[in-house]
C-alpha cells in the first residue's frame, strides 16, 4: 500500500469566483461586445453528462456504446461588485442576456433562426507567486432558460444550457 504525501500546499479544488472576472460575450463580428462583471461573492455550477449504452449479448454484457450527445447545463449566481463594458454606459447583465434595452443590437453566438446565445467566460487568475497558471473557462452558446431576480440580495441568478457538451479550458498567464 503506498502512502502519498503532498509537498508543499496541497492543490485546491475550490475557486472562489471573487478572485475571477466573468465576461458576457456576444457574436459580434469581428470585435465581440463583452460585458465584464466583477464578482463579489457566488458561485458557477456546470454539469456535463455522458450517455453510454449497455449492449448486450444474449442477455450478458458484451460491450458499451457511446449514446447520444446531451447539452452541457450551466447555472450562475452572484452577487457582482462592478460592471465594465466595451463600449459606452455598460448594460446590465439582464439586457444582455436578454439583449434588450442597450444590448438590443447585440449579436448572437449561435447562427440565424436559433435561440439567441453567449459566451460566458471566467477568468480565473490564481495568487501571485504561485506557479500555477492562470485559466480561461468558456461556455459557449449559452442559452438562458431560468432568469430569476432578487433586488434585496443585489444578486444575478441564471441558469441554461450550452450548446456544447464541455467547456473549452485554456492556460495562460494575464497581463
């Protein structure tokens, strides 16, 4: 039996979206219109599923089949500190899921006659003097499909899926 030990700090699991940036983006071409939403406190679910059949022989396993695609869920809620947009008086992250108000003209993620969709990106930036580097979670096409409000709590709830089956997650140091 082997024993592992850690050395050093042992590597965390946890993510506090307080120390992430989550920009909203839209599929304006060639410069995307993004919303930047500072987090104060919340948190990001997300839910990946996989179907794999059973195929049998006779009535005894014989082998697995990969089953069909599902969507990847998504569900955000947080309460944010600060807002910043590309261009102008930001919008609030309700227009631009919505794209109502002066996100109207907003551009969608997914091609014509399908839902409007974004991109939800986090930008994870781990302490300095860490080696770890820091990480960039995309979900994409995201369409809402759950958009609660709650004016006492200054909170964004919001849930949907993607039309994805994954997150794309990509290292990198920011600037």
């Amino acid at each position: 039996m082997r024993i592992w030990k850690w050395v050093g700090a042992p590597p965390t699991s946890s993510i506090d979206l307080k120390d992430c940036t989550i920009k909203f983006r839209d599929g304006t071409s060639p410069t995307p219109n993004e919303l930047e939403i500072k987090v104060d406190e919340g948190n990001l679910t997300f839910e990946e599923k996989r179907n794999v059949e059973v195929k049998k022989d006779r009535g005894e396993l014989d082998y697995l089949k990969e089953g069909d695609e599902e969507p990847l869920t998504v569900s955000l809620d947080m309460r944010f500190d600060t807002l910043k947009a590309s261009s102008g008086d930001p919008v609030t992250p309700y227009e631009f899921l919505k794209k109502t108000g002066g996100a109207s003209a907003y551009a969608s993620t997914s091609p014509a006659c399908q839902p409007d969709t974004i991109d939800i990106v986090v930008y994870i930036s781990h302490l300095c003097g860490t080696t770890i580097e820091d990480e960039i979670h995309v979900y994409p096409k995201f369409a809402y499909t759950n958009l609660p409000g709650d004016y006492r709590a200054g909170t964004l709830s919001v849930s949907g899926i993607c039309n994805a089956v994954a997150p794309t997650v990509t290292r990198s140091t920011f600037p």
